[in-house]
C-alpha cells in the first residue's frame, strides 16, 4: 500500500498503466513547460505485473544516479532530453506541437522524428498534460505502422516545485 | 477507462459523512460516498447482503483486524499500515495522540453511544451566519434517528447503570448530575460486546444501518474500501485519485463539489498531502485550533468482587465527585469477550472499570505537515481542565483506596477535532458558515475537524449537527443553481 507523499513523482510511482491512463484522460494538455524540468519515470512496460511495492521499489530507485536520464528542456517548439545532470548532455531531441494522443483528446505533443535524432529514436513519441501548476504527466510511445504503444510513463516537474 | 464524474463527492462515511450524505440524498441529491473501511459483518449488514463484509474483530479475527494503521512522525515513513479492513487508528504523538476508526458507519462502530448536546451557546461567536439556534434543529433529526434516551427512561433494566447501581460507593454523585442520552436499542438487546469493538448484535445503533442501508435503494452511492489520497482543484471542480482496495486499483474521479468527512486525523492528512503536492492552495490557516476535547482516560483497578463490569451498556453513566465540578464518566469494559485471552485476566478485567474524565479544552493546538508527516503541538498547561481531570482521578485513588491509571504528560483523546475550523475570514479559520472552504470554492468540510471550540462532552451529535447545516447549505445552492438553469 502506498502512503500519501509530499512530491507529485513519488506520489505516482506505483500506478500501473491503466490507471495512469485514466487519470491522463482527465487533464489538460495545457501550456506547454519552458526550460529545464526534472523528470521522473515509472509504469515500464512489462514491469506492469510486479507488486505495487516492488514497482514502487524499482522505479524510486530509478531516480537515483543508476539511471543517467535527469529531465527535458523546452526551448520553444524544440526540447532535449538530459543526462548526468539537469543541465547535461543533450540526447533524443522532438519538435513540441499539439495533437490528439492516444485517447483522442488534446496532448502536447512531442516528436522525435527530427533529422538530428538516431534513427532508433525516431520513432518515440511523447505526449504530456498538465497535472498541476507546474508538473506535467507525460507518456512515452513507440510508433511503428501498426499504430503506437506506450513504453513508459514519467512526470516532470519545474525545479520550484520539486519538494 | 475514462474517468467518472460525480456530482458531490462524500470522503467517509462517519457522523459527519454519514449525515450529510443521508440527507443529501433525502433532498434529492446524487451523491458519492467513499469510504476507505469495508462494510463490517453484524446482523444488519448481512441482512441487507450486502457483499464483500469484513468481520469486526473478535475472536480469531481480533488481532488481525483491531488495528488498521499506527502513526508517529518517528516511524519510517510515517506510519504502519497494518489491515485494509482494521477498525482503529492510532496516531501517537507526544504532545497529543488520538485514535479514530475506519469503516462504512465511521466512528459509530466504536463509540459508547453517548449522544449529548454541547452547552447552550456553543455556536455562538464563531461566525455570523451560525449560532446554536440554526443548529438546534439538526441536533434533534439526529437524535431522532439514533434513537437516542437516558437509560432511566427506557423499560429496560441495564446492569451497572450507575443511577440503579446499589453498590455505588457513597462519594460517586450522581444527584443533579446530568445522565447521557445513548444510541441504544433499549430493550431487546444484551448490549454486552457493543461497543468498542463494533455492535456485535445490533443493540447499539450504528450509523450504516440505521442512515447508510435504507439510503441505497434511494440512489446513494457507497462505495466501500475506497480511500481517498489525492484532492486536486481543477477548473470544472476536483479530481479525486482514489485507491481501490477491493481490487487493489487506483481510480480517478471527477466531482462537480467533494465534501470531506474523513475524521479529524484523517481531513487534516488529505488536506496537508494535497496542498504539498500542489493539488491545492491557500488554507493559511489550516491546522489551528486542534483540541482533544480534554479526553483523559484512566483505568480503574477497583477489582469489585462479584461483579462483571462489562454487562450493560458500555458507558454506565456520568457522576461527580464533591465540591467539584469535573465531568467524570464511568464505563465497563464492554467488549472484553471479543478479546481471545486467558479467562483468569478476562474475569479481573471484568471487575474493573474505565473513567473518562472530559472538558472543553483550550482548542489552541496545531497540526503541521513536515516531510510527509503531521505533527502535532498541544501544550496541556494551556487547558486547565486537564489538570482538574487528574486531581479529579487523584482523589478517587485516595477515596477508594484502589489505584487509578492514566498518562499525566501524555494526552490521549478519542474525540479529536478542529485544524479545519469555521470561522469568519482565511486568515484565522478554513471554513465559512457554509462548510466551504473559504478559497477553495466547492470544497466542503463537515466532519470534527470543522468545529470552533470544544464541545466538553461527546461530540459525534455536534459533529452531526454540523453536517446537517451543511446539507441545508448545499441543498439550497443545488436548487438555486437548477433554477438559474431553469
Ligand atoms: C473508543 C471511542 C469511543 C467514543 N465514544 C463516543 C461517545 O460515546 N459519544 C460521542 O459523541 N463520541 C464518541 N466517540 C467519538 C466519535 O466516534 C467521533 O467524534 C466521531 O466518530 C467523529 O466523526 P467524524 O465524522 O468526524 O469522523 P469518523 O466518524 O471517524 O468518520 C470518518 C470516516 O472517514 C473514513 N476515512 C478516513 N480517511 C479516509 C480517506 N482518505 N478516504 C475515504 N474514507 C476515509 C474513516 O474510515 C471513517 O469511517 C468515541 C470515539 C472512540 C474512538
């Protein structure tokens, strides 16, 4: 069981992919962020039928050092992803727009079909709504030609806001 | 799975929950009542079969289902969670620990029954728009409804009564002591193993069926082992994350308006949590004004031979000693027999007895959040009546000879309230005379954490009373706003 926490990324961190989808269907697509925003990821595809507390175990320990992904910048229509630190090196760049995602509802949507991207990436797809003042809950997807598949989940959250 | 939207939202099912929600749903309202505890299994329940009961702990079940969470700020975390389907709640805290219960029908599962009115002008001074004359009658529906009178006016003869009681030693005063009305069903009860472990026979009134059961065919929504962790303001109104516990799964609800009636321990926790992860702002004043209602309880070894303490309604009634004025109640030990132990100690605790003594404290304590944890400051030397309660238990070990129990610099309250309380403006109180929040339009409170002082004696009918005036208040914009539609 998990106990109340104080922080929107420990708060979510044990909810499966269903669940996460349902409270996305429910929020904003918002403004898009600007800046730097650090992340937090969870709900991995294939770690879905781990209990809460082991799931909740793994991915809190995903947000130490052992994983290098820090957070995404947004600079306009264009944003990174940063290793290391907040402000590290730039991996997997997207073009930001705003589409209907998954659920058919608006999304900010970001595109890593871009030329500077390996071509492994892409295909990824992110899409992100606004959870709160602040902090954004954000889907990660595999676009392939049979239409898309969610990898992963992740939230990112302005550095004020980061309790 | 698209989220549902609700109506009005209810967070718990308790005296406050309870009420509101029954007389919601009586004035035509839909309304939603989530509660984290399952259905518990006594006769009426089961009647209604209604599915998926927890038993209430007795027996084999005791030790598995007494306790459902335990909190300190010094245990990791925060807190133990021991039993989704636990009926008690601890929170310790040095400077104040209080215990509440969890389940459809809230505190009424473990209350005495003792259904008492505050002093006259109680709801006076608090804020304009409320005094004890609008609440009066809310005081008298919920009466009504638990069925609530004196032991000495009911037919029934109850064992240890304390008016009836010929062995009462000659210092315990009851003339010109006011006796509780109590919730029971006088009569055709035994009342023996009805009160702090649940109504094990229905002889104690218990709100689940007495306002919840008759409610469902009329459109309430209960819906049990569902605890609410997240409230977030949105522009259409909330969104409330819930766990499911029944199939372990959390959910998202969207409500138009969400009323909170966790407990006092419990609004206090949702509120904090959510304001610290940015689902809610404002409330300055959130967690001022906690009191414990100046609850001290005390364990009596009298060891009466003879006598079973236990039998009869838990509480036995209230008595005074001489030239003082302190509110002593006297209880048995009901319940006792749900208790797996060797006979021998079950026959001595049946001899002994549990005084409460209680008054209105101070209410000046403060409820603060830090790292995830509430914490809480009460200093006792600000409420007098604490100290007259210890003198009170201080003389009673010298007139009786037999050694009174109780925590001097620890106190303990079952009957905790405020943090969230109705006043006039944000600076100094969180709630209006509507029960709203006073920057959180649509987000009501109409639990204990709600009241402005200390009521001094039981509190569940105030708390009660409460949530029927805000019921009247949400009626009355609900039919506005359909007019308007109109
Ligand atoms: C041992 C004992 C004896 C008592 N005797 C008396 C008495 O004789 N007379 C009297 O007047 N008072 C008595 N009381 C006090 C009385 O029970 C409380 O004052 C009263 O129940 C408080 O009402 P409430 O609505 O504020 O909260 P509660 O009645 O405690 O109801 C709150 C409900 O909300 C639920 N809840 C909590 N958190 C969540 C969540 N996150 N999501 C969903 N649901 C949630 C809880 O499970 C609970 O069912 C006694 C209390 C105890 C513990």
């Amino acid at each position: 069981m998990t106990s109340l926490a104080t922080n929107a990324h420990t708060h979510l961190n044990d909810w499966r992919d269903a669940e996460l989808a349902e409270l996305f269907s429910t929020l904003p697509a918002g403004e898009a962020p600007s800046g730097y925003l650090h992340g937090r990821l969870f709900a991995v595809r294939g770690l879905g039928a781990l209990p809460r507390p082991l799931a909740g175990a793994i991915y809190k320990l995903l947000s130490t050092p052992i994983n290098p992904w820090r957070g995404k910048s947004f600079h306009g229509e264009q944003g990174s992803n940063h290793l290391l630190w907040l402000h590290g090196p730039a991996l997997g760049h997207y073009r930001i727009g705003k589409q209907n995602g998954m659920d058919g509802q608006p999304s900010l949507w970001l595109d890593y079909n871009v030329d500077r991207n390996p071509s492994l990436l892409r295909a990824i797809r992110g899409e992100a709504r606004q959870l709160r003042q602040g902090q954004w809950l954000c889907r990660m997807l595999w676009q392939n030609d049979r239409g898309q598949t969610t990898l992963l989940w992740f939230t990112l959250q302005g550095a004020q806001h980061g309790r | 799975m698209a989220a549902e939207q609700h109506d009005i939202i209810v967070i718990g099912s308790g005296f406050g929950g309870a009420t509101l929600a029954a007389r919601l749903v009586a004035a035509g309202a839909r309304v939603t009542l989530l509660e984290r505890g399952p259905w518990r299994d006594t006769d009426a329940i089961r009647a209604a079969s209604i599915a998926g009961r927890a038993p209430l702990p007795a027996g084999k079940h005791f030790f598995s289902h007494a306790l459902r969470r335990v909190s300190a700020s010094w245990l990791p975390g925060g807190q133990i969670n021991l039993h989704h389907d636990g009926l008690f709640d601890l929170h310790y805290d040095r400077q104040l620990s209080m215990l509440c219960s969890s389940g459809v029908g809230g505190g009424s599962h473990v209350y005495s029954a003792m259904n008492v009115r505050p002093v006259d002008g109680y709801w006076n001074g608090h804020h304009d728009n409320v005094c004890s004359e609008s609440l009066a009658p809310h005081y008298d529906w919920i009466l009504k409804q638990m069925g609530s009178r004196t032991a000495a006016s009911s037919s029934a003869l109850i064992p240890n009564n304390i008016v009836t009681d010929s062995r009462r030693p000659v210092w315990m005063n009851v003339a010109g002591v006011r006796q509780p009305e109590m919730g029971f069903r006088f009569g055709d009860g035994s009342f023996s193993n009805n009160s702090f472990f649940g109504s094990q026979d229905n002889s104690k009134v218990t709100l689940d069926e007495r306002l919840l059961l008759p409610l469902l065919e009329r459109g309430l929504n209960v819906r049990d082992r569902h605890e609410v962790r997240d409230i977030c303001q949105t522009e259409q109104g909330f969104r409330l994350v819930v766990m499911d516990h029944k199939h372990n799964r959390m959910h998202t609800l969207l409500a138009r308006r969400v009323v909170l009636a966790a407990g006092t321990l419990n609004t206090l926790r949702l509120l904090f949590a959510s304001r610290a992860r940015g689902s809610l702002n404002g409330m300055p004043a959130l967690g001022l004004g906690i009191g414990g209602n100046g609850d001290v309880p005390a364990y009596w070894a009298c060891n009466e031979s003879g006598r079973d303490y236990s039998l009869g309604t838990p509480c036995h009634g209230r008595f005074a000693l001489d030239n003082d004025a302190t509110d002593l109640t006297r209880y048995g030990l009901n319940g006792v027999d749900c208790i797996p132990m060797p006979p021998t100690l079950r026959a001595r605790l049946k001899r002994d007895l549990v005084l409460v003594g209680m008054g209105a404290d101070s209410a000046d304590g403060i409820a603060r959040w830090q790292n995830g944890k509430l914490s809480l400051q009460y200093r006792q030397q600000n409420s007098p009546v604490l100290a007259d309660i210890y003198r009170a238990f201080d003389r009673i070990s010298a007139l009786s000879g037999k050694k009174v129990y109780f925590l001097r610099s620890r106190p303990i309250t079952v009957h905790p309230f405020g943090g969230v309380r109705l006043g006039q403006n944000s600076a100094s109180s969180v709630i209006s005379a509507r029960g709203e929040v006073h920057d959180i339009p649509g987000l009501f409170v109409a639990d204990g954490s709600a009241l402005p002082a200390a009521p001094g004696v039981p509190p569940s009918m105030t708390i009660a009373a409460w949530a029927g005036h805000v019921a009247a208040q949400l009626s009355s914009s609900s039919s506005s706003s359909q007019q308007e539609v109109a």
